[in-house]
C-alpha cells in the first residue's frame, strides 16, 4: 500500500493541507502538485480580483525548442469557453433591439444545419440554455457543445457575410466589436488575418494530445490560419485578457449587472446552466463558469462574485477537462477547484497535521467534514477519484487508489448527494467491483421512485450497472426510458441506448428491434453522423 499512501496524499494535499495561513506559496505548491498527478506539459494558473491578476503560476514552457515560460500574455485554445463570450455579446445586441432570446431560431434564415435539429417552438434561449433536447423543450438541461452554433444563424441575419469574408465572420465581427475592442484584449482571436495578427504568433502555446498507445504527450501540429471560431468555440486567449474579461464583467463595462445576472443564474429551478455559463451555489456562495475541452486544450473560469475572486485555468492538453466530466455541471470534480474554494472562498479551519498513513488521511477526512460542517472535503475525495479513473495516463495501480478512496467515501457517507449526480454513475460504471455497482444500482432506483427527471448519462448509466450485476430486465428499463420519445436527440447516450435495444430485442421482436435501429439512424442523420455506429445499425436493419 505504499504507492497508494503516497498518490493519496498528494491528492488530498490539495485540499486538506495545513492551512495556518492563506498564502500564495501554498497554493502554488498545489498547482505544482496538480500539474505532475496529471503529468500536464503546460499548465497556467491565475486567480484575479476584479480586473487585477494577484496570483499567477505556470508549468512547462511556451516552445517546444526551448524553455521559455508561459507568462500571462502566451495563448491558448479556450474550446467552449468561447460560449460565455457568446452569450454575454448576445445580451448586447438583444439591449440594443437587433433579436430576443425568446425569438424562434426558425425566424433567422437557416443555411447551415439541417432543419430537424429543433422544432418550431425551438427559441435562442432554448439554444444558449442547454434546455433544447427536452421535451418540452426549456425543461431539462443536456450540455451540447455543437448544438449551441446554431444560434449563428441569428448573427448571420443581422451581419450577412460579403463573398470576401469567411463564414464565420457574423459572428466574429460582433464579438470583436462588442468585447475585444472595448476591453483591449490584444491577445485574444476568434480569428487569423496574417496583416492583423502576425506578431501574436510568438505567444501560441504549442499543443499536446495524448498518446494512448506510446502513453506519453506528443506535440499537435497548429496552422494558426486555419483557425474557425463559431459561437459554440474555437476562440484562443491569454490569461492576462481573461482577466480583462472578468474585470469587465464585474465592472458592467460590457452589460447590466441585471443581464449578467440573467446569464449566470439558472434557467430553471435547479439548472446547473444559465445562458452559455454554467451555474451553481456551494454552501451559500454562487459559483459562475465556463469551461472548455476541446482537443488538445482545457479551459476554466470560475467567477465568485461575492469574494470578487475569479479562478482560470489553461492548458494546451485536454487532461483537465477529460478527466474531470466538468460537463454534468459540477466545477467540483476539479480538485483544484476544490482547493480555490477551501483556500480562499470557505471560511477557514483548524489546521491539518499530516502524515503518510493512510488510516490517519481517511481519519482527517472524518474528523474534518465534522468540524467545519462543510462538503468540500467529500467533493475534493471524490474528484481525487474521478481523476484517477478518468485520466488516461492511469495505471493500475492508481486505479486500485482512486476505487479504495470511492469506496470509503460509500462507507462513510453513504447518503451524500454526490451518488446522484452524472458523475458518480459514469465513474461506476467503469468498475469492475459487485460492491460498488449493487451501491450504485440501489441509489438509481431510488432516484427513479422519486419521480425526478435524471439526466440522460445517469439513465444509460444506471442501465450498465443493471447489466454489469447481470438484472438484464432492470437494464432495459433503463435503456427503455431514455430511448423512449424524441427527447435527447442529439446525445451519445441514447444513441447507445437504442442499440443496446435494438441487439436484446433482435430475436425476440423483430418489429421493436427495427424501431430502435430506424430512430437512431434517424437521429443520427440530423447531425450528420453517419459514422460506425450508423452503418453497424444499417447493417443489423438490413438483416431483420
């Protein structure tokens, strides 16, 4: 249990350290520590309060050929962060009259996605909200990175683009006009013209994919020409001009307190999402953010408007995001979030004594979700193990860690919220532990009696984990209700769903079979996505 001892410490270091006093020194040795858990080649990390940056640390350098650090000014890919720069420039243009967000997507001429995607009563809102696949639509929240570029069309028809201009520059143009330009953001693109931006070249981070089968980063070649910014993402920024942009924000330099309000609380009671910013209250205080994954760059910033404190992270590798489904809704699966709010937002707690034995960490866990009556050491136990079985650089061993930490957590708080949350169900369905699965199944159809809506992932999920303990029939229940109706359309996990059933029921009901095959290819139509699971569901319906 050596090696286990040693990973587990240095994650609850994170978040559990001694903590006499708030000093930037802790923190940064937190971040370092981050950086080598996950083995990021870059890593910038800032904390700003309002439009001043007061802590700044980065790891690995801004060139591969040398060692040059990544300062505040070097940029990176910031993916779906770019939705939060579309919302805040939509509410502009709604204040100035140019559209409504409760205006119809089918009011704006549509040249660019296929029709079927949303539904005559399809609104932007409904778009920027996450809410569009529900049904009815605007009542249940399904992040779709992709789907959220089809409020373009509203740019498009209010900025129709001449023959010499890119597609994209609808869009773009009113992003730089309604927040680069206001802001100064001079290290900021959402896109490349050689005569405008040549000398930003020297400030790209280069960027790094893993390498599954040689398991080490490799560099991403990056034609910077190229570049395609959407309303959905594509952006690239700096830590300096994302500072600027929260400072603005703060300030109401670029709209009302009102409207920031408006983008930032949920769009429904209970919503982890606004309009293009996820939302959320931790024991009292609001959390504001976005965040980006695309592929080869992660993305965050976190707002807290009550301290005026604002947590960004960037990194030219996806790690970050991949490891930490940050998708579902909850900044907490980030274990450096987690030690952002211990150290700096929460009130503090006694100190932590700390040696490297395991029962004394699990002990100190205990003692202090006790004493300081917060859940910030139950969310910071559980990201260490959403990481450790989530990264792709994750040995056996760390997995053998990240389960024996998943399995005090069920021990000990057996009726935490954190087992229903989309998380916790991904993460156990990935397991190979009877235990666990028959704890997660046992919270599933909990949920399920309490007759609230579950986000898609935790009905497929569920599903799994029926099958995994070998409930064949408590699966396709499961699989059954997500399949069911038009809701979710565009979502990897009904997709899977309906094959699952469409396999079950291949022999037993042919017809029932069919039907399953023929909605997932015809969802998957919609999106263009005629890939393998398309023509493996083709073949099976060519052969019923």
């Amino acid at each position: 249990m050596a090696g286990f001892r040693t990973f587990l410490f240095s994650v609850l270091l994170l978040v559990l350290q001694n903590v006499k006093a708030q000093t930037w020194g802790d923190f940064r040795t937190e971040v370092d520590q981050y950086a080598q858990w996950l083995n990021l080649p870059t890593l910038a990390v800032g904390i700003a309060r309002g439009d001043s940056l007061i802590f700044f640390h980065s790891i690995g350098s801004a060139a591969t050929d040398t060692n040059v650090p990544i300062t505040p000014d070097h940029m990176f890919g910031i993916a779906s962060l770019t939705k939060s720069f579309t919302s805040v420039v939509m509410q502009e243009l709604e204040e100035k009259g140019s559209f409504a967000l409760t205006d119809p997507v089918d009011k704006f001429p549509n040249k660019y996605f296929t029709k079927d995607r949303w539904t005559r009563q399809t609104t932007l809102a409904h778009i920027l909200s996450q809410t569009s696949e529900s049904r009815p639509e605007g009542t249940n929240f399904i992040y779709n990175g992709g789907k959220y570029n089809v409020v373009f069309n509203a740019f498009a028809a209010l900025n129709p683009p001449a023959d010499t201009e890119s597609m994209t520059r609808p869009f773009t143009k009113e992003v730089e006009r309604g927040i680069l330009q206001p802001l100064k953001m001079t290290h900021t693109l959402v896109r490349y013209a050689e005569s405008e931006h040549a000398a930003l070249k020297k400030y790209l981070v280069p960027s790094y994919r893993f390498d599954h089968i040689f398991q080490r980063f490799i560099v991403q070649p990056m034609d910077i020409t190229k570049m395609e910014c959407g309303p959905g993402y594509g952006m690239m920024s700096s830590m300096a001009d994302l500072v600027k942009y929260s400072g603005g924000l703060d300030a109401a330099i670029l709209i009302s307190k009102q409207r920031y309000q408006k983008i930032t609380g949920p769009f429904y009671p209970g919503s982890p999402y606004g309009l293009g910013w996820f939302t959320c209250n931790f024991e009292g205080i609001d959390l504001n953010w976005a965040y980006g994954y695309g592929n080869a760059d992660a993305a965050l910033l976190l707002k807290v408007p009550s301290k005026n404190l604002t947590l960004i992270l960037l990194s030219s590798c996806d790690i970050p995001s991949a490891s930490t489904r940050l998708g579902y809704g909850n900044p907490l699966n980030s274990p450096l979030v987690c030690s952002f709010i211990r150290n700096f937002i929460l009130p503090r707690s006694n100190s932590v004594q700390f040696v490297r034995n395991l029962k004394s960490i699990e002990e100190h866990i205990l003692s202090q979700v006790k004493t300081s009556h917060s859940r910030i050491y139950i969310e910071a136990a559980f990201a260490g193990a959403t990481v450790s079985l989530f990264s792709p650089m994750t040995t056996a061993v760390q997995k053998s860690e990240g389960l024996h930490l998943l399995k005090f957590l069920i021990k000990h708080f057996p009726a935490d919220t954190i087992w229903q949350s989309p998380t916790a169900f991904d993460l156990i369905a990935t397991l190979e532990d009877r235990a666990v699965s028959r704890f997660a199944a046992t919270i599933s159809q909990a949920l399920v009696r309490a007759g609230q809506p579950l986000h898609p992932a935790t009905l497929f999920y569920a599903g799994v984990i029926q099958e995994k303990l070998q409930h064949t029939a408590e699966a396709i229940k499961f699989f059954t209700r997500l399949a069911q109706g038009d809701a979710y359309d565009e979502q990897g996990y009904k997709f899977d769903a309906l094959m699952k059933l469409a396999r079950y029921f291949q022999t037993s009901n042919p017809t029932l079979s069919k039907q399953y095959l023929g909605n997932l290819m015809r969802y998957k139509e919609y999106i263009n996505a005629q890939d393998d699971q398309y023509k493996e569901a083709k073949a099976l319906m060519s052969k019923l």
